[in-house]
C-alpha cells in the first residue's frame, strides 16, 4: 500500500512521487499505484459477509475491537449526550472558559449521536458555515474543472468500499462525496483535488451532511493540516522530519534503527498522517483519534504516529525481526493489532508528552535545515492552528454563528387548486370554508404540517 508514496532503492530512498498524491490521470489508470483506498480491501481486511458492523461496515470489515468507549451503558451514555448538548448549545462560553473539561470530554470519547455536530462545532466548520451562506451550495451547482472532476470520478469507488455509504456506484454516499471534493477544487482551484482529501471528506460524510463535511474539509485542509494536500507535498515532508526528530526523544532504539537504515520518514508515515489515520487504525481508535484530533490538532497525529513507532521498533527482540529496510517496511505495514486496539492506543497517546511548543519548536529547526539544502518552500500555507481553541481564538464567533437551526423543516403543503365547478363563483364558498378552518373536499389544510 506504500509503494504510491515512495519507492526503497537498493542505497536508499527515491523522492517523493507527487504525482502519485495529485490524482494524475497516469496514477488513476492503475489502481494498483494509489494507496488510499482500494475495492479489494479496507486496512487489509476483506469483507465475507453482507450484514453491516455498528459503525456501517459490510461484515464487520474493519477490525473489532474488543473493549470500546462506544460501548459505554446506555445510562453512562445518556448522561455524557446531556452534558455534550449543553456544551454546544453555549460552545462559545465553554471554549473560553472551560476548555479544559472540552478537552477531557473528547479525550473520552464523543457520544455517536453529536459527533458528527461536534466535530463540526471543534473544527470550526459551523462557523464557516454560517458566514458563507449558500457558497456550498453555488460551488456544487458549477460543472468544475474536467480535469479534476475526471480524477475524482476515477477515485469515488476506492474510498471504503466495504462501507454502506459507498460501496454502489453512483449511490448517495458516492455523489455526496463526489460533490465535497468536487466543490474544494473550485473553492481552492490553486490546490485543486489530492487522493488524501478523499478519505478525509469520506468519515466527515459518515458523520454530516455534504454541506458540513465540505466546511469540515475546508477547516482540515487549512487550519490542522495546512500545505498537506498541495503540489510537491512540502508540508508534509517536513512534519516527516519532526516526526523523525521526535521520535530520538521518544525511542532511541526505534530513532537508530531507522536512520541506519535510511529510512526517510516519507516512506512509513505519509499515509498515517495525510489520511489523519483513517485508513490505518480499527475504526473505534479512528473514531477516538478523530475526537481528540480535532480538540486539541495536529499532536495527535504525531503522537499515534509516535506511538506506533515505538511499539513495533522499541526493544532489541522486534528489531531482531527487521535487519533490512525491506523487512522494517514490512513490519510497519503491518502493525500488530493490539497496539492498535482503542483503549491502548488512547492511553498511550495521552500519556506521551509531546506538546504544541514541541512541534512548533521542531518546526522551525526543520525549517531553517529545509532552506538551507532546498531553498524557499514552493508553496506558503496558512499558519497551523493547534485545535479547536487556536481556532476559535483566530476566527471570533458571533452567538449568531453559534445558533444550532433545525435540520429538518417542515413546509406547509400549497393550497388546493379551486375546484374546476366552483370558478367564478366558488369565491364565496371557499371564504366560508376557510373560516370553518378547512377546505371545501375536506382534505387536511395547509396548517397541517
């Protein structure tokens, strides 16, 4: 599956491919060169059956996991959604307030319900929303650039195609998704559209309707992960290298295993970071990751990613199984379940102290290094946010943004058409009817709604 992303020679790394991330017609004609999304398999495991999982997998195709937050007693439940509606019905004093008990609140895990509101409301996609009324819908209306809407239309069928939303062609889940990536292009036709951004757009579309999951993306692409899905993948070569800087704090060992092996951080962690983990981890610690992701920002992705290191390259007796550069890939290919497993995983992220000051302190070291053997960055991206307050500090709300409207409206149905017996004279009649509070056939009136 990382064989789009970069290719081990016999003395090293080749650079990046970018094209392989750009959705290029030559990368597209085979699926076999793209790594996010295949029809064959989700994260390595095929679905047998036609009964869908919890979470809308065919067969459970994603991996169980055996102890869940989602599992929690419907009492326990019940409680966490009172307390979770009351945040987002006064999101704007909690965040300046309470943030902290914020924080606490996604680090144990959003109800089902309000997740998809949630993580709308974290990422500042509902703001976005309301301060651009109607574009969403001005952006889906315009035919978009063909040489985009082709690589999209090429790409649909591979993002989770063991999920109900998306395995028919041309079904609902399929044209929603097609609609978000299609809009972002137009909205930023300076990036245009990137493989990575479709399984992002594909779990918001899980969660919310296309409108939201398109302000989601929106806020994703250039607030948490900014420069991620742009021309020659700058950004995310240089987060490869904290990452690698990082991690000689975390594990030494797994630090001196990789750089003897010339393991440029382009080849193992690309994917992880570009698709935010979705394509990697069970869905329960998808979830999980995703409610702490979007809280607290892009630390959470280095610290799983940190995590995972550790655990499969962190002791003599692991390394012992992975001499090569071709057997350390292999190895993190395939990452043992357990380090995975929700409730490990979780702990683990939150017990490693890796903080905003840290990346942002490794940034700029990478960055001078980054000038000093590439020359100026291609591409300048926006300013990184470090979560839902960052955000919320840069871009002020008004309680108006804020206003939770009703997602369902009900209309009143027209009236009826006067009866073909009563013209010119019916007029009377129908007055009369009207003050009897209904019409002349008897049928339900228009205050029936």
């Amino acid at each position: 599956m990382l064989t789009a992303m970069a290719r081990i020679q016999g003395n090293g790394v080749q650079a990046v491919d970018a094209r392989s991330f750009r959705g290029t017609t030559e990368s597209l004609a085979n699926p076999e060169d793209t790594s996010f999304g295949s029809e064959s398999e989700v994260n390595g495991f095929a679905a047998p059956e036609r009964e869908t999982d919890k979470y809308g997998f065919i067969g459970g195709a994603q991996q169980s996991s055996s102890e869940s937050a989602e599992d929690v007693p419907p009492e326990v439940l019940r409680q966490r959604e009172v307390k979770w509606l009351d945040m987002l019905n006064h999101w704007d004093k909690w965040m300046a307030k309470r943030h902290k008990k914020v924080k606490l609140r996604c680090q144990k895990g959003i109800p089902p319900s309000l997740r998809g509101r949630a993580w709308l409301y974290l990422s500042g996609g509902k703001v976005k929303r309301e301060q651009n009324q109607g574009k969403f819908q001005e952006l889906d209306s315009q035919a978009g650039d063909p040489k985009w809407v082709d690589v999209i239309e090429r790409d649909l069928h591979r993002q989770f195609p063991f999920h109900e939303m998306f395995m028919a062609r041309g079904g609902y889940g399929q044209k929603d998704l097609f609609s978000v990536l299609k809009a972002y292009t137009l909205y930023r036709p300076e990036e245009g559209y990137c493989q990575a951004q479709a399984p992002i757009a594909a779990v918001l579309l899980m969660h919310m309707p296309a409108e939201d999951a398109f302000w989601g993306l929106v806020q994703i692409c250039e607030k948490y992960l900014p420069g991620y899905y742009s021309a020659g993948l700058e950004a995310i070569q240089l987060d490869g290298e904290i990452l690698f800087a990082l991690l000689r704090r975390v594990s030494p060992l797994a630090y001196r295993h990789l750089k003897k092996h010339k393991m440029d951080p382009i080849l193992y962690m690309t994917e992880w970071f570009m698709c935010a983990f979705s394509r990697t981890l069970p869905w329960a610690s998808v979830l999980r990751v995703w409610d702490m992701f979007l809280c607290e920002g892009v630390k959470i992705i280095f610290r799983v990613g940190l995590v995972l290191l550790k655990c499969m390259l962190g002791s003599q007796e692991k390394l012992k199984k992975c001499p090569g550069q071709y057997e350390t890939m292999e190895l993190l290919r395939a990452i043992q379940p357990r380090y995975m497993q929700e409730s490990f995983l979780v702990r683990e992220v939150l017990e490693l102290t890796v903080s905003e000051r840290d990346i942002e302190k490794e940034h700029h070291a990478q960055l001078r290094r980054w000038k000093e053997t590439h020359g100026e960055l291609r591409c300048k991206s926006p300013p990184r946010m470090h979560g839902a307050r960052a955000i919320m500090v840069a871009e002020p709300p008004s309680r108006q943004d804020l206003k939770q409207k009703p997602t369902i409206v009900v209309d009143s149905p027209p009236p009826p058409p006067p009866h073909p017996g009563l013209a010119g004279g019916g007029g009377a009649g129908q007055e009369e009817d009207a003050a009897r509070g209904g019409p002349a056939d008897g049928e339900g009136g228009a205050g029936q709604s």
